[in-house]
C-alpha cells in the first residue's frame, strides 16, 4: 500500500486526527544595558585577552629572582641498573671479578645516589639582581598595557558617542531637506519656482538620506568595535554621556606634564631598567672569571649473584678555575658592552618619543577646546542663517541654491560639533594617558 493511501484509510477508520504543533520556545530576550565609561572600564579588565597576556608575562618575570638563587641549591641524581651473563660451555663454573660463581649465568645489580653542592657562584648575585630587574619591568609593562587597554576602550566608547550625534544631526538634515521638498513643490505647483528647484531639493534629500544610511553603518561597526573590546554578545547597549570635569590646561602647564610623564610613565621606566639589567648581564658575565667551589658526594652499592656485595661512598670538595676558553668569554662580555650601549640609546630614543607624545597630546587639547568653542558659535550662526534664508525662500526673495546651500553648511557645522566634541574628551584622555596617569586609582587596583 503506499503511504498516500495509507494515510486517507487511516482517516476515514480513526475520523479527524488534530495534530498539535508546539511553537518554538523563545529565545529569552536581553534587555538593553545602559553603560557608562567607568562600568566599560572594570568590563574591559575583566575580559580582555591583551591584558591576560600581560599578566602571564609578568608572572614569568617574577620567577626570575627565584630562578637565580637555584645556583646555590644542592642537586641529587639516584642511579639504578640490573645486568644478567650467561656464559655456557663444558666447564659451567667460571670465575668473576667479584669472585668465583658457580653456574653459568651472573646477575648485578647496581646503584647509586649522587648528590652535588656548589657553595661559592660569584655569579648568583648579578643574576639575582638582574632577575629582580626584569620582575619589576613586567610589572610596569603590565600596568602601561592597562592603560593601554582603558585609552583603547576611551576611544571606542566616545566613537560611539560621536556617530550616534552624527546619527541624530543626519536625522535632522533630512527632515529638514524633505521640509524643502515640500515647499519647493508647493511653490512650484502655485507657479512661483520652476521645475528646476524642485529637482534639486529632492536631489538634496536623497544625498542627505544618502549620508544618513552611512552614518547608521558606521554606528552599526563602531559598536561591534565596543562589544568586542567588552565581550558583550548584545550589542544593543546604551551609553552614558560622561560629563567632561577637566579644566582647560593652561598655557604654561606643558612643563608640568613633561615632568609627569618622565617620573610617571611605566614604559619609560622599564626601558630605564633594561640598561640596568644588561649592566647586571655584564657583571655576571665577568663574574665567570671567578672560581667556582663545589662540593660533591657519591655513594653506590652492588649486588650479584652468589651473595656477593659491594658499596663505595667518596666526597669531594672541587675548585674549578676556568683559566682559558679560547677567548668566547671575552667575545660574551664585549658583545654585552654593547648591548648595554644600546638600550641607553633605546632609552635616550623613547624619552624623545614620551616628550613628542606629551606635547602633540597638549596642543591637541588645548586646540580642541578652542575649537569647539568656535564650533559652537559657527553652528548658532549657521541655524540662525538656514532659518533666515529659509524664511526669504518661501517669501521668494531667496533661491533655492541659497537654501540648500545655507543646509548643507549647517550640516557640515553640526557634524563637525559632533565629532569635536568627543574628540576633545578624548584628548583629555590622550593626555592622561601620555603622562602615566590615566585612571591611576583602577590602575592600582589591578596592577599587582
């Protein structure tokens, strides 16, 4: 029977079959989460694979001061073998070096215990030195990715901030530009305006309609940028706007920083101690010159067949002078100097680099503030003319060109706020964080 016809009999002997079809369950809805800089900052400490690995790299170097003073531990190795002969022949007996054994066959059984000391490594204390260098220069390059890490989120954060405005000024622009549209096809239809100035208003609100469309994509990827510096699966969040605290930095107030950013900044400091642990490198190097006192201990036990055993113990208090090794420490020690040159002139390189950072950092804040300020007026005086020349327009005292050219300046004037706004709350953040002291209170928390 095929299954067509099996199932038109199964419904004439059972009757009308109600088939009960469960909806899927639904997917649990997140609420959108309103965030502010600080929660996006303790989000980012929480989360971020950059800093994980900062921080394994300055757990590595906390071991090295440990990893130096093993040189002066005692180290003990243990022995053990089992050797079996058999020789065979007429004569079944034959003599051994451990005595006359009957049969053909001889098991051994050997072990030993070997235990070496070195009392005096000339060595150690550079090493140890060096090893306390390098922890503290992980610890100060896991605090300067921290700060890193919070100027990274800064910058996203206020990316958002800025392209929602832009959003919200794009919205605005076409309303606008429609509301042009409008009156230029009322005045049109009345016979007041040719064709023409309907043309271009539409022109005008498609290309605004145009830059709305771009302004909501790159909202779309700045918030993408967000969630993943925050690991937020939801990327409908919402921000705060934070209120900007700061004071402009006055004119004489570069110095200032200069001097904060070469006492606080912790890359600088680490590359201050890379010459001191080359320096201790050097040292250590040197030091190989120096004798080295050991001690060693030996005790090793056999065991054969036939009941023959045997144990030996030695000690020994060995000097071992490396008086010639064809020159190679003496290469070492060279290549070292100049290793020790170079980080100075890493050194004396990035101080230039930290004093560039400090200055553009300044200028850019002190730039930015007086340029939102003229933003500001530019955009009440650009609103004020759009109305006028709007006014005139519907008055027909005014050409359209006039209209949406008096838009698009008012448009530009209102991104352009949008953008500087945020840009200068960053700068002040820039400026933080170039002067080592970006967040120190949160920085201290986590740094260890």
């Amino acid at each position: 029977m095929s299954p067509r016809l099996f199932l038109i009999v199964l419904g004439v002997s059972l009757g009308p079959i109600a088939i009960a079809i469960e909806p899927p369950a639904p997917q649990p809805h997140e609420e959108p989460r309103t965030l502010t800089l600080e929660a996006a900052y303790d989000l980012a400490l929480a989360t971020d694979q950059t800093l994980a690995i900062a921080y394994a790299e300055a757990r590595k170097g906390a071991l090295e001061p440990a990893s130096a003073m093993t040189r002066l531990l005692p180290t003990i190795t243990g022995n053990a073998s089992s050797n079996r002969s058999d020789r065979t022949g007429a004569n079944r007996g034959f003599t051994s070096n451990l005595g006359n054994v009957s049969g053909g066959a001889l098991t051994t059984n050997q072990t030993s215990l070997n235990l070496a000391w070195p009392f005096v490594d000339f060595t150690l204390l550079p090493a140890y030195r060096r090893g306390k260098l390098i922890s503290e220069s992980s610890r100060l390059e896991y605090q300067a990715a921290i700060r890193q890490t919070l100027y990274s989120v800064a910058a996203a954060y206020f990316e958002v901030l800025s392209q929602q405005r832009i959003v919200r000024v794009s919205e605005e622009t076409l309303r606008l530009a429609e509301e042009n549209l409008t009156i230029a096809r009322k005045r049109a239809d009345a016979g007041a305006v040719t064709r023409v100035d309907v043309l271009r208003a539409q022109a005008s609100a498609e290309e605004n309609r145009r830059a709305l469309i771009q302004a909501e994509n790159d909202l779309i990827v700045g918030r993408n940028v967000l969630g993943n510096l925050l690991d937020l699966r939801n990327r409908d969040f919402t921000l705060v706007d934070p209120q900007s605290s700061k004071a402009h930095p006055a004119e004489d107030a570069l110095d200032g920083f200069l001097v904060t950013a070469f006492t606080e900044r912790e890359d600088l400091k680490a590359r201050e101690l890379a010459i001191l642990q080359e320096t201790e490198r050097r040292k250590e190097i040197r030091a190989q010159y120096a004798p080295v006192v050991s001690g060693q201990a030996s005790a090793s036990g056999t065991q054969a067949s036939g009941n023959l055993n045997r144990s030996d113990w030695q000690a020994v208090l060995a000097i071992r002078f490396p008086f010639v090794d064809s020159g190679q420490r003496a290469i070492e020690l060279k290549r070292q100097g100049l290793q020790v040159e170079q980080s100075q002139e890493n050194y004396a390189k990035f101080r230039e680099t930290v004093q560039e950072e400090v200055t553009n950092a300044f200028v850019a804040v002190r730039g930015l503030r007086e340029t939102v300020d003229a933003l500001e007026a530019q955009v009440d005086a650009e609103s004020q003319a759009y109305q006028d020349v709007q006014t005139q327009y519907r008055a027909g005292t005014a050409r359209s060109i006039d209209v949406l050219d008096a838009l698009r300046t008012l448009n530009n004037a209102r991104k352009d706020l949008a953008v500087q706004i945020y840009g200068y709350e960053l700068a002040l953040k820039r400026l933080d964080q170039v002067t080592g002291v970006l967040e120190e209170e949160r920085v201290r928390k986590v740094a260890p």
